[in-house]
C-alpha cells in the first residue's frame, strides 16, 4: 500500500510502503528493522516534511488502558491521554462528553494531535500558548525499537515535545485540560490599516483568541474575535471603525460560511467555536497551499508594514492572509519560543511556482524580523538560516542523534531545513 497525496495535493509521497500496525508491540518491529521510516498523520503538512522510504500510520494502533476510543480522560489529574492517531475533532468529542476542555484549538479540528504538537501548530490568543504547551507527558518509540517515556519537568522533555517527527514515532500524548467553558464568536468588518497599527495590542487582546482575515487591499478586511463566556471581552458594538458582521462568514471571501462555525454571537461550547472551521466539512478553501512565519509580537507592526509594501505581488496569489498571536513557551524548536509571538499565515491559490517565488520576496521581506517559518507549511528557509533563529538548535541535534542513533527518521527535507548545523 503507497501512501499516496497530502491533503492539498501539491505533494505525492515516495514512499511505496505504508504500515499500519495495531498494537505496540508490531509499531516496534516495525521501526527497528525499517532504514528509513516516518510517521503519516492526517497529511495536512503541505511539504515532504513526513515523507520516507516507509511510513508508518498509527490510526489502528491499540495499547493497553486506553478506553473512550483510545483516550483516556483524569478529570481529578485534569489530563487525557491520547494515541497518536487520534484528531483533535475526535479528542473534542471524547472530552465533551466529560465536560472537559483544552486551552485552545487551531483553525480545524481535521488535524491529528500527534502531527499538530510536532510541528507547534496552535491557535490564538495572546494568553494562550500553542497546541504542543499543553503535552505534559509523552511516550515515543525509538529507532531501536525501545519505548521512551517523558513528562514535565523531565531533562529533555521540553526538546522532545516539538520534534518534527525526528526523534521517533510518538504512540501516547498526556494533555492538559481544564472544564469545559463556552465561547461567542463575533466578526468585525472595515478595519482600517491606520487603527491596527495604532490599536494593535487592544486588538489582538479584546477576546480571548483573536484572528484578522486580509487580502492586503485598502483596509484590514475582517476581525474574527472568540470570547470565553466566563470572561469578559469586545462589545457588541463597533471595533474601532470596525463595525459588526451581520451575516456569518468566510475567512475567504466570497465563500459559503456553512462550512464555519457559527458567528455572530451566539454562544457555543469551546470545541464549537475555537477552530474556524466544522469538522464535518472541508476546511478553508480546500485546494490551497500555505505558508506560515512567526515574528516577535514587538516587530508586528513593521513587519506588516513591510509585507504590505509586497501586495501588488501578493493579492493575486492570495486566499487570504491570517494574522494571529501566540504566547511564548520554552519548547527547544517551537516557533514560539521564548517570544511572544505574531503568525501571519498566507492561504495561497494552487499554484506552487509563482508562489514559490513570491516567498523569496516574502522572506526576504521578513527576514529583519527573525521570523521563523511553520514547520509544517511551505517555505524556502534552509538549515543554514534557520539554526540562528533558535538558541536549543544544537541541543536538539544532540537529541536527534541520541534518541535517533541509525538516522532511521531522517529524510531529505529534514536534513535540508533543520538537522544540517
């Protein structure tokens, strides 16, 4: 069985062998005897990042004390602990039903935790730390077949949470959770640029998860602001000269909002509003690719400036273009780490090669800036530029080599833009 597209299909995996064990012990055999293997998740990295000779799906892997399809929730812990198959959308079910919540989620709940904790994914929030803040324990098999066990406060631990599928395959996840709170969405519209450069720091702090939608054009276009019902948060009126929707939308504009979830200040659990998108429809735009860097929360300002002196270049190859913050955290290879932080990330049409080189202007662009590319999306960024722009990059190495003695993980992406010092 190959392993086939990634979900946006710019990228065909080379690998013509994909495994599929159900228990421990077979992922083990598996990975020891492989010479090149990786971890396929729910295949929304939009690069090679996950590709090798072999891969590997945990999907139908079964280990013991895991009830709840997998997960395991400790309300008196405040904890659940998850396979590293399971979704985010599948997590949020279980978690519902034990009046139970995480912190944040991202954009879609289609997204595997094991993938998304990797790759520091995250939402929103200028409070809220990303996705992979949240593990508080972990269990991982090596390249030797060994399992790897590894909680808080552990040496290492904070290097092996985001481990870009480098260290080995990560078969458990112990996650933080708090009960279960409410959430209104409400979406603004009209922003002008001179009111978010003046206004930037209110703005991305007036709900508890805050995203602006813009195509670069004459003003901002939209603020999508996510206020915790037991907290306080934006007015119903307007948002600067920002005025209130009165329609749901589509962070793409012009596209159907059924697939969202619902706006206009109607209350919902957190699983229901925190992602943009449902989980039984296509996400975003669904043919697309994207691009994602995250800057110092203090160069916001220039660096949108100096993105927005790249529109005529940007707009015709845009979606949209989100702009949200993230929390600093000391995980080794986080893109948010020891920095609060600002994300821009670019939805692009589906046309690889202009955008390809619309990134060197882009980068360039950002570069003063020391921003650091999602791991997960496309960039042009090699090893070289990347390694300055973390202060762990060579005690993450180290890791590689000590958890990865036969380089079993390895691959050409890998080695390109992270493990070449």
């Amino acid at each position: 069985m190959t392993a086939g597209r990634n979900w946006a299909g710019n990228h065909t995996y080379r690998a013509q062998r994909l495994h599929r064990p159900t228990s421990l012990e077979h992922l083990q055999e598996i990975v020891a005897t492989a010479p090149r293997i990786r971890v396929l998740g729910s295949r929304h990295s939009f690069t090679g990042i996950a590709d090798s000779a072999e891969m590997v799906s945990l999907e139908a892997v079964q280990t013991p004390a895991t009830p709840l399809a997998g997960m395991d929730v400790d309300l008196a812990a405040r904890t659940v602990s998850v396979g590293g198959g399971v979704t985010y959308g599948e997590l949020a079910e279980v978690l519902r039903a034990a009046g139970a919540a995480l912190h944040n989620l991202a954009s879609l709940p289609h997204i595997s935790v094991a993938g998304a904790v990797a790759t520091a994914t995250h939402g929103s929030g200028v409070t809220n730390g990303n996705l992979a803040t949240a593990v508080a324990a972990m269990e991982m098999v090596t390249s030797s077949g060994d399992i790897v066990r590894a909680s808080r406060g552990d040496a290492d631990f904070d290097g092996m949470v985001v481990g870009l599928g480098a260290l080995g395959a990560v078969t458990r996840l112990t996650l933080d959770i708090e009960p279960a709170f409410g959430v209104e969405q409400r979406v603004f519209e009209g922003l002008a640029w001179k009111s978010l450069y003046e206004h930037f720091d209110e703005i991305t702090a007036c709900g508890y998860s805050v995203s602006l939608f813009t195509t670069w054009g004459e003003d901002v276009g939209s603020v999508w602001v996510k206020t915790r019902t037991d907290q306080g948060g934006v007015a119903d009126g307007d948002l600067f000269d920002a005025v209130p929707a009165v329609v749901d939308r589509h962070p793409v504009v012009g596209l159907d909002p059924t697939s969202c979830t619902p706006q206009l200040g109607r209350p919902g659990l957190w699983s229901d509003r925190l992602p943009h998108f449902r989980m039984g429809f296509t996400p975003s735009a669904g043919d697309e690719l994207q691009s994602e860097y995250l800057l110092p929360h203090t160069s916001a300002v220039a660096a949108l400036q100096a993105v927005r002196s790249l529109s005529p270049r940007i707009r015709p190859l845009l979606l949209t273009c989100e702009i949200r913050t993230v929390a600093a955290d000391r995980l080794w290879m986080s893109t948010a780490y020891e920095q609060a932080s600002v994300a821009l990330h670019f939805t692009w049409k589906p046309t690889p090669t202009a955008v390809a080189d619309v990134l060197v202007e882009l980068e360039r662009a950002l570069s003063p800036f020391g921003a650091r590319p999602h791991w997960g999306k496309m960039f042009l960024a090699d090893a070289a530029a990347i390694a300055p722009l973390y202060a762990r990059h060579a005690d993450f190495l180290r890791l590689t080599e000590r958890l990865d003695e036969r380089g079993a993980f390895r691959n050409a992406w890998l080695e390109d833009h992270l493990l070449t010092s």
